[in-house]
C-alpha cells in the first residue's frame, strides 16, 4: 500500500493553462498542482470561504443527504496518476461503515476538494503522486504575488471609479474605466 501524506489546499490560482488547486503536503515544501475547471474553482473558493448560499450547490446536497442517512466524509484521497489523470476517493463512515471497513467513493479530485472544504476533512496525497507531480513552491511564489498585485491595483482602480463619479470627475472616470478594462484583459490572456 502506498504511504499517504496529509495535504492542504495550499493556494488557488489562474494560469495560462486553467485554473490549479496547489496541495501542499505537511512539511514538505513542495505543492501538487491539479488543474480544475472554472465552476469547480468556484465551488472549492465557496467552501473554503464558509459561504452559505440561498440554495445548495451539488456538493452541499450530496453532504447533506450523507449527514441524513448518518454518514460522513472523514478524509479525502488522491492516490494515483495514471494517463495524465489524478484519481481521488472519498472515506465515508457511519452506520454499517466503520474506520476499518468504511464505504470508499471515486471522486473527481476537483468535487473531493470542493467537498473536503465544506467539511474541513482531511485531504491525503500518496507518495506516488507527490513524486510524479511535486513541483518546489518557490516557482508559485511570483505567480502568486503578481496576482495579489493585480487584485490590489484592481481594487485600488475600482475605489478611484467610485470617487471620481461621486465627484461628478466624469473624464476621469472615463479613463479609469478603460484602465480597467484594459486590466481585466491582461488578466484573461
């Protein structure tokens, strides 16, 4: 059986190739990247976020239908690679499921970790996949920087928008927003 390593979402970033979840194992200083849809992203950053929403997404239906049959999610696994492909499992227990015959679910990795937020489970990386896939944090680090400064400019822009219609600065208003604009596609490309 292959050694697994307790993990965390380490950060969530946008790239020229998608979005990536960053698993960080514990004491290790390297990250796992996992690329994810859009939609996906959005549904980890709600669960990681506590926010309650006016109607349930999937992932809170399918936890509240387990906590109303008395099971629940106690870890999250990705314990392989196999052609490009990250393979992750749900540990569910309760009832007739125990911690040492639980009921064990695949799991597209992006809906395990959208579900492990939600829940505040554990998420567990094996060996094998931190091997084939560890990339040392230090080349995130200017990714994640330059996204924190783009958010910070993009605020700061958003705040002067504000202002200068307040004041009725209507020109300046204007060039604000295509500074704007001009950001956001930065961004997107």
């Amino acid at each position: 059986m292959k050694e697994m390593f307790i993990s965390e979402i380490w950060s969530i970033l946008k790239t020229n190739h998608g979005s990536a979840v960053l698993l960080k194992p514990k004491d290790f200083e390297i990250a796992v990247p996992i690329f994810i849809g859009t939609l996906e992203m959005q549904s980890i950053l709600i669960g990681k976020e506590g926010l309650s929403l006016s109607r349930p997404h999937t992932h809170d239906l399918f936890i509240n239908m387990l906590s109303h049959v008395n099971l629940s999610i106690k870890k999250v696994e990705v314990f392989e690679l196999k052609d490009d492909v990250f393979h992750a499992r749900l540990v569910v227990t309760g009832g007739e499921y125990t911690k040492e015959n639980p009921l064990v679910l695949d799991s597209r990795p992006s809906d395990a970790f959208a579900i492990a937020a939600r829940k505040k489970c554990p998420i567990y990386l094996s060996s094998s996949v931190i091997e084939q896939t560890g990339v040392p944090l230090s080349l995130f680090i200017n990714e994640l920087v330059a996204e924190e400064e783009s958010a910070n400019k993009h605020k700061f822009l958003k705040e002067q928008l504000k202002q200068a219609i307040a004041e009725e600065e209507y020109e300046q208003a204007a060039e604000i927003r295509d500074l704007l604009k001009r950001l956001e596609s930065e961004n997107e490309d």
